[in-house]
C-alpha cells in the first residue's frame, strides 16, 4: 500500500477515509479546509517572524550607516569559511525537508523518515559549526557584557561591541529558531514512524517544512551582511 | 406557553448551552470553545481593569493638592503601572479577545476559530504575561511610563523594569496569536453565502485588527528583547555613551505603538457599525466604505509613528511627512463617523443602553479624533507635546472611544453571552455616570494642557488646583460608572430576566441561534443568502 502513489489533490472522489487517517478535526467541513487553514496560519507566523527579524536588521542597518569604519574593522573577525560551509550545510538541509515533504505528500514513508533524519543531520552540523565560531569569538573577548575586549583597533572599541552584539543577537536568536526546528523535526520523526503521514494528512510536515525554509532564509541574509559586506582577509 | 417556562423554571429541563454543559475547573481551564475562552478573557481583563483603574484613583488623588500626597518617585510608579497595564493588559486584548473570540465565529457561521487550542494557548500567554505585571507591582512598580523609553529604563531606572517588559514582551505573542486565528478564520472558516461583502463590519474591523497585530507586535516583541539585554548585559544598543541610539529604541517602540492605537479602536469601531445599524433599524450607510476604511486605517497606521517623535530629534523632513500621513489617517476615521451619522438618518432610533454608548462613542472619539490632528500639526505640537493635552487627546479616543465601544459591546451582546438581561434602569444610569464622569475627568485636562501643564509630575503650580479638582471629581463619577455594570452584570446572571434568542429583533447570525449558544454554535452551518444588516423599510418595523 506504501507504494501506491497518490497524487495531491486527485484523491478518489467519495473515498475519503476516516478521521484516524485523515485528522481531520471536528469544527472543519473539509480536510482540504483543514489544510488550507494550517497553511494560511503558517504563513502568517512567518510574517510575524520577518517582522521580528526586521527589528534587529533595521538596527544592524541604523549602526552600520552610522559606524561603517568600526563595523570594517570588525571584519576580520568574521570567519568566511565557517559562515560559508555553514550556509552551504543550510541549502542543502533545504533540499532534503523539501523532499522530505513531497515523500509525505506522496505517502511514501520510508524516503520521509529518511529525509527528516538527514534534515536533522544538516541542523546539527550547522549549529556545531555554530557553535565553534561563537566559541572562538569567546576566547578573543568579544562577547559584548562578558568579556569585551577590542584590541584590533582600540578607537573602534564602544562601536564594535554594539557590531558584536548585534552579530550575536542575530545569530543567536536565528540558531534558536535552529533548535526549536530541530525539535519540531524530532516530534515528526517519531510521527512518522509510526506512520501517521499519508497522501491524506500531511499538514504538520508541510507546515515544519515552510517554518525550516524560512529559518534558513534568514541566514541568507545574514551570511552575507554579517560575514560578506566590507571582509577584508586577516592578516 | 412562554408563561409556564417563567413561572416554574425548575419544572423545565435547560436546554443545553456552552455554559451549563459542563460545571468542572477542568472543563474551563482545559475548554478549546472559543465562547468559554472569551469569559475566560473578560474575567482576566476585568481584573487587570479594576487595577489599573486603582492606579488612576491613587495619582488622582495626589492630584488633588498642588503639593500632592506622594513622592514624586511612588507617582511616577503609579502612572506608569496605570499605563502598562491599561494599554498591554487591558486595551490591547479587550474586545478582540472577549468580544470578537466569542462572536466572529458565529456571526461568519463556523463552529470555532480556525485553532481552537491556539486560543485558549493565546489565554495562557495572557495569564502568565500578566502575573510577570503583577509582580513588578507587588514588589514596587515601574518609573519609566508605559513608553519603557531608553536608556532611562536601560540604564538609570531602579524599578522593576525587566519584570514589566517582559510582562509586555510575553502578552505581545497571546496578541500575536488572537490576531493571526482571526485573519485565518475570516479567511478560511466563512459559512457559504457569506462573502467579503456580507461580512459584519465588526468582523471587518477584527480582521483589519488582526493584521496589525501579526504586523506591529512582533517588532515590540524584539525591542523589549532588546532592551531587556541592555539592562542586563550593558551591550550598549541603546546607551548614547558609547554612541548607542535611544532614538532608536523610540523609532522601534512606536512603529508597534502607534498601530497599537488602532488595535485598542478598530474593533470598537466595528462595535459601533453594529449597535448603530441594530438601534437604527437600518443597514450600515455606505458598507463598503466602512468596510475598507478599516483596511485603510490599518495600512496607514504603519507609516506615522515619527508624530511622537517631532520633538525627540527626528529630521525636519522626516517630521514633515509624518506629519502629512497622520492627516492622511484621520480620512478613513472620519468617513466611519460620517457613515454612522448617516446611517442613523430617517432611522428608527430607539434609545437602549448599547446604543446610549455609541451616542457616547460617537461625540468623545471625534473630540479625541479632531484633537489629534492639533498634534499632528508640528507647530501646535512643539507646544502640547509632553503635556496634558496629550493625556485628554489618547484618553477621548482609548477610553471615550474604545472603552465606550467595550462597554456598548458588554450591553448589546450580554443577552447573546450569558442569556439573561440586566437591569436596564441602572444601565442607563451608569451610562450616563460615565459619559459625565469621562467628560469632567478629561476636558480639564485639555485646558491644562493649553495652559502648559507639563504630564507626568507629581506636583503643579496652585493655579492649576481648580481644574484638577474637577478632573478628580470627574474620576470618582467616572469610577463609580465602570464600577456599576459590574455589580448588576454579576446580578443579572443569577437575577436576571431571560434575554430569549433576538432581544434587540437584531440581525446578523448570532441573533439567530439560542442564548447562550451550544458548544457548536449552530446545529447545521448555516447558509448565508442576504447582506448584512438586512433591516428592511424602516416603515415596517415601526408599524
Ligand atoms: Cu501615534
């Protein structure tokens, strides 16, 4: 049965299963409401994420126009590589949520689980590698209310914490946004284990789907406004 | 047979409501029913009413001498927490999370909101938002006014500023969430037949509410973050020693606030079509305006925030066209009032309690509407701004507009709620107390303002005692007038006359299920076959 494919919205006319299959819940007509209106709420949450975003990108760009000798200088410290291999391990762990949410849609269970699982694999990465940028950012004192030390170029120092700052305000709270998918992607892993997503009820993983995208959309802004714009190679 | 169901209750069995259908703590605090989730809100919001309206009655009092009664440090406290919690904790959520949870569902035909459990999630945001509030009062309060304005809150402040703002920052998401299950279930939930164009305007303007809301609160959402940082950590965003921009923080805080304006009147407007067209006996004049008005008040409210800023180092330029676009605002606001004055032209105009709330709402919002555009002005504003001025401008249009609009809303629909009528004697009592008591706590204040008496100290010269006098005088009738409907609402639960179905012979779906309604709210969706407001000639309801 696994191996029948059921293409999205030619479902057999009059064939609808039971609500077991396809969740559909008691105030909605139609499970094709009941999808629609998941999805119209996904894409409104992320509205309200751009929102939430644009408040501290239009922040990065109030003190870059502001400071854009501190905000050169602090360049160096930016580790190209890293951001880059970072960004690459993102797009791909697009590709595989993308695919992930077509195998549901097709109720093909075990390319889904597979596919969630990589999925994961690539977040994890991301958030290592993450993780080690931010660690070395530590060890130089340049974490802004902690240890803020600016040696590079000591004119620079008061406006190069508020660059640090805003560089760990914004990666942060998009390698929160990480983790929180992360555990998303694990409560659809072990929904689709025990096989929950068919052809007829695939919502939460289309849903996960767009909020992944969206995550990773965000660091294709900051990949290049925070590591890209005014880098100059380290000495 | 009417007779007999009055005369031995007891004898018939109830038929089965949202409310009787279940009598456990369970079935409340666990209830995905959007009409339960809304008695839920109004308990909540009433509370946090009741203290902030303390607040008010406390620094009107130390209004009463020119020396005052408390130090200037407990009044900047108490004016700041009356802001906090009126705005976020009251204003914000009142008639989109009681009003509107409860009606938009069945006035468009559906069995709920789109998600009904991110509802009652919204509700618990609420709660725990508000108890963070709650605490930064017990322990002392907040000194920084209800604008958090940096780097006084970030730096200086010795209050409980980190527990308030995030107070705020949390209520911001139950916000978030009632605006964003509004804009779904408008959109995906209407009963067929009902179109955009047989929408209720109540349901219009919840709708063009819940698109600022999903638009202006996430951006408070990161500037509280950001200030809660800069208070712990000193990164330094907004402290202008190490060349941080409070500015800034001004810029981030009113692209919400000033939206949030038109959250706290919006739904009140759309409270006001209804009540107008039921007491009218006519169909809203000029729907279509109405309609998009409110779309339009919703578009334009992103793009004037710079008017609180004319005086707070904001470019020339900048003030220029900000000041153009605040005039531009106050076309769709004013095509509503026209509309209203129009639709009750040649109408049968009955003389209810709702409807004395919206003659209220009528009159107090064009004052506080009109006196806005002095403010607008650049040149009248260097003159008023930081002013009590301002306080009469915001409080003609949030409490003479908006609360009018909630309390019209509580009167019209609280048959629909709870089944039962309230005394109308004392309902046109308190109505008038409030109309009275709003006017006299309030235009005082406008004159004050004019002759220069600056907001937010606790003290004044002795010239300005006479109308602050009369301002508190105003508050104590104004107090007494909120105070009322509380008593006789709770009365008429248990007292109360049976409202039947249609008290007001109102149109619109919700009119025509039972009071109160069933869990599902109708037995089959209905089909929806006329526009609304259907009233008729109004010759043949008078004859
Ligand atoms: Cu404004």
């Amino acid at each position: 049965m696994a191996e029948t494919i059921v293409p999205v919205g030619h479902e057999p006319v009059g064939h609808e299963p039971p609500p077991e299959v396809t969740h559909l819940r008691h105030h909605f007509a139609t499970t094709e409401q009941q999808l629609d209106a998941s999805m119209l709420g996904m894409w409104t949450f992320l509205i309200t994420e751009v929102l939430f975003f644009g408040g501290m990108f239009t922040a990065y760009a109030v003190y870059r126009f502001m400071y854009p000798a501190a905000f050169a200088s602090t360049s160096v410290y930016m580790d190209v590589w890293l951001g880059g291999i970072n960004t690459a391990v993102l797009i791909c762990s697009s590709l595989t949520m993308a695919m992930a949410v077509r195998s549901a849609q097709l109720s093909r269970e075990r390319p889904l689980v597979l596919f969630l699982i990589l999925t994961m694999i690539f977040g994890t990465i991301f958030l290592v590698i993450k993780y080690i940028e931010w660690h070395s950012k530590w060890v130089e004192h340049l974490v802004p209310g902690f240890n803020f030390q600016y040696n590079e170029a000591p004119q620079y120092t008061h406006h190069a914490q508020i660059l640090f700052f805003l560089y760990f305000c914004m990666t942060g709270m998009h390698a929160l946004h990480m983790i929180v998918g992360l555990g998303l992607l694990t409560y659809l892993l072990i929904q689709a284990i025990r096989k929950v997503f068919t052809a007829y009820y695939f919502t939460p993983v289309e849903m996960i789907g767009l909020y992944w995208h969206f995550v990773d959309i965000v660091w294709i802004f900051l990949f290049p406004l925070l590591y890209l714009i005014g880098y100059h190679h380290p000495k | 047979m009417a007779t007999i169901v009055q005369g031995t209750p007891e004898a018939v069995a109830e038929p089965v409501d949202y409310l009787n259908v279940s009598h456990t703590w369970k079935s409340w605090l666990f209830t995905t029913d959007h009409k339960r989730i809304a008695v839920l809100y109004l308990i909540s919001i009433t509370l946090m009413f009741v203290l902030g309206g303390a607040a008010a009655v406390a620094f009107r009092i130390n209004l009463l001498s020119p020396e005052g009664v408390f130090s200037a440090e407990t009044y900047n406290r108490l004016f700041s927490m009356h802001g906090i919690i009126m705005v976020f904790f009251f204003l914000v959520p009142s008639i989109p999370a009681t009003l509107a949870n409860f009606l938009i569902p069945i006035m468009i035909g559906a069995k709920d909101l789109a998600f009904p459990r991110i509802n009652l999630l919204s509700w618990y945001i609420y709660v725990v938002g508000a108890l963070f509030a709650i605490y930064a009062v017990v322990r002392g309060g907040v000194d920084t006014g209800w604008t958090f304005y940096a780097p006084f809150s970030s730096t200086y402040s010795n209050s409980y500023v980190l527990a308030a703002a995030f107070g705020v920052f949390i209520a911001g998401f139950s916000s978030i969430l009632t605006g964003l299950n509004f804009i779904v279930t408008v959109h995906k939930m209407r009963a067929p037949g009902m179109t955009w164009s047989r929408l209720p305007l109540f349901v219009w303007s919840n709708y063009a509410t819940g698109l600022i809301q999903v638009l202006g609160t996430p951006v408070l959402a990161i500037t509280m973050l950001l200030l809660a940082f800069e208070r712990i950590a000193h990164v330094g965003i907004f402290d202008p020693n190490i060349g941080g921009d409070p500015i800034l923080f001004q810029h981030l805080f009113w692209f919400y606030s000033h939206p949030a304006v038109y959250i706290m009147i919006l739904p009140g407007m759309g409270v006001i079509s209804e009540i107008i067209s039921c007491f009218s006996r006519k169909r809203v004049f000029g729907y279509n305006f109405v309609a998009f008005s409110s779309m339009a008040i919703a578009v334009l409210s992103f793009v004037v925030w710079g008017h609180h800023m004319f005086i707070t180092g904001e470019s020339m330029y900048s003030s220029i066209a900000f000041s153009i676009l605040s005039f531009l605002v106050a076309v769709p606001s004013a095509i509503k009032v026209f509309n209203w004055t129009a639709t009750m032209y040649k109408g049968s105009i009955s003389f209810d309690t709702p409807m004395l709330y919206a003659f209220g709402f009528i009159g107090l919002f064009t004052i506080g509407g009109l006196t806005g555009l002095f403010l607008a002005t650049l040149a009248t504003d260097v003159a008023t701004h930081g002013t009590y001025f301002v306080v009469a401008h915001f409080h003609y249009v949030m409490v003479g507009g908006m609360v009018m609009a909630y309390m019209g809303g509580l009167h019209f629909w609280w048959p629909k709620i709870t089944g039962r009528m309230y005394s109308e004697a004392w309902s046109k009592f308190s109505a008038l107390l409030v109309f009275v008591g709003f006017n006299l706590t309030f235009f005082p204040q406008f004159i004050l303002g004019y002759l220069g008496m600056p907001r937010r100290y606790h003290n004044y010269p002795p010239e300005f005692q006479t109308l602050n006098v009369l301002s508190t005088a105003g508050a104590s009738v104004l107090g007494l007038g909120y105070l009322l409907p509380i008593i006789y609402f709770l009365h008429s639960l248990k007292y109360g006359a049976r409202a039947g179905n249609n008290p007001w012979g109102a149109a619109g779906l919700e009119w025509q299920i039972q009071s109160p309604p069933t869990t599902f709210n109708f037995d089959e969706t209905p089909v929806v076959t006329e526009e609304a407001y259907n009233y008729g000639p109004v010759e043949e309801i008078v004859g």
